[in-house]
C-alpha cells in the first residue's frame, strides 16, 4: 500500500513538474513552413518573408537560423520576440550556378518550444531554376 502511494505521488510530482515547465515557454507558430517560389531564371535572386508568432507564455529568443547552403541566407529576423508578438524571417535565396529543381533547408536554433521535442524549427523552399 506505501509502495503503490509513494508511486502515485512520484508521478503527480513529475506531471507538475513537466506542466510546470510548459506554462512559462515560447512558441513559433508560423503561417506556414514552406514556400515554393516555382519558375526562376538562372542568375535571379527571389525573396520570401515567413511569418510567425510567439503563441507562447515566455521570451523567444532565435539563438541562430542556419541554411543548408550559401545560396539562401535569411536576411533579416528579429531575435528576441515576446509572447503574443508577431516576427519574421526574410529569406534570400541566389539562383547563380544553379539549375532544375531546387530544394533547400533553414534551421532555426531558439528556445521555442518544438513538437515531438524537436530542437530546432525547419524552414523549406523549392525553386525550379531555368536558364
């Protein structure tokens, strides 16, 4: 009987804690995640702005945003954002030396708080790049 109590308040201690640690956390909720820029002419450079908001109860704080090549480089972001206050993230990418369909990655290092307890955000694009 004290084993099966002290096993129920070892886990309404850890739901506290854990729910604990959700109410005070920053949120990126963007709009969307991915873009498509579709056609674009070799040499041409495309910008897109996504858009997010801290749907969350603390501080965001973008430590770093990183791009899986030197052809798209986020431009611009703020990075501190406070809950329920809007930001974004403007993206550059550089069609030179490039060809056919192109899909690239944006990492976003923050304290957001990710699904599935992911570390980071993703960001996507697709460009077909003709010449």
């Amino acid at each position: 009987m004290k084993k099966g109590i002290l096993i129920l308040l070892g886990i309404v201690f850890a739901t506290g804690v854990f729910a604990q640690a959700l109410v005070k956390s920053p949120v990126m909720s963007f709009e969307t995640k991915s873009h498509d820029f579709g056609d674009v002419k070799q040499g041409e450079k495309v910008t897109y702005v996504f858009k997010y908001k801290n749907t969350g109860t603390d501080t965001l704080k973008i430590d770093n945003i990183v791009s899986s090549c030197g052809c798209t480089v986020p431009n611009s972001y703020e990075k501190v954002v406070a809950p329920g206050a809007s930001g974004s993230i403007t993206v550059e990418f550089n069609s030179a030396g490039k060809m056919g369909v192109v899909n690239k990655t944006l990492t976003i290092l923050s304290n957001a708080v990710t699904p599935n307890a992911d570390p980071a955000e993703y960001l996507r694009i697709r460009v077909n790049v003709i010449p």
